[in-house]
C-alpha cells in the first residue's frame, strides 16, 4: 500500500518566513462576494506573507481583516509568487465610450472580496 500511495506524492515546498505566497480559493468559494459563474473566478488570490512556519507542512498567513479564515493553512493550498517580468506586464485597455457615458473599468468591475 506504501509503494501504491508514494507514487503520487511529492516532497512538500519549503517555505520560508516573509516569503510571498497565492492562496488557493478551492474551498473559499462561498466567500467569493460579486462571483456567480465559477469558471471565472481566479485559482489563487494574494499574495500573502508567511508569518511564521509551524510545522513543515503548515504555514501561518498575515491575511488581511476581510478575509475571514484561520491564518493557519496546508502547505497545499498556498502556491509560491512569482513576480511578473517587467517585460511582460499587463497593460489594461482604455475605457471604452458608449454615448459620452464611461464603461466601468475592468479593475472596478473584477475586484474580489474573500
């Protein structure tokens, strides 16, 4: 049974503190507010600061007040950030005028509440 269940599993990600990470929103789901299509929302929101390791497999999180989970999370449901190249940065398109009325910008409009 060992060998069966080794075959999928990997070492976990050392995690230092002050390191940036993504937390998974898999189970927060239900605390997405303005989100009604689940394919759209994002994988992974953050990123966050690891305030401390607990175990090799725990983390805690410096989350922000909105977010109403225990800071505590598995080293599963945090993914490592990785700065975007300065190269290769998104740039948002203009607004787009519809009868001198402005459309929403699409930050406004894709903001998430966890």
């Amino acid at each position: 049974m060992k060998k069966q269940v080794d075959r999928k599993r990997r070492e976990a990600e050392e995690y230092q503190e002050r390191d940036l990470v993504l937390l998974s929103t898999k189970d927060l789901k239900w605390q997405m507010e303005g989100r009604r299509m689940e394919k759209l929302t994002e994988r992974f929101v953050g990123p966050y600061k690891v305030k401390r390791i607990i175990l090799t497999n725990t983390v805690e999180l410096e989350l922000p007040k909105m977010v109403r989970i225990h800071p505590v999370v598995n080293v599963s449901r945090i993914r490592r950030y990785k700065k975007q190249v300065a190269e290769q940065k998104k740039q948002l398109a203009l607004p787009v005028i519809i009868e001198k009325e402005e459309e929403y910008k699409v930050e406004k409009v894709m903001n998430v509440r966890v």
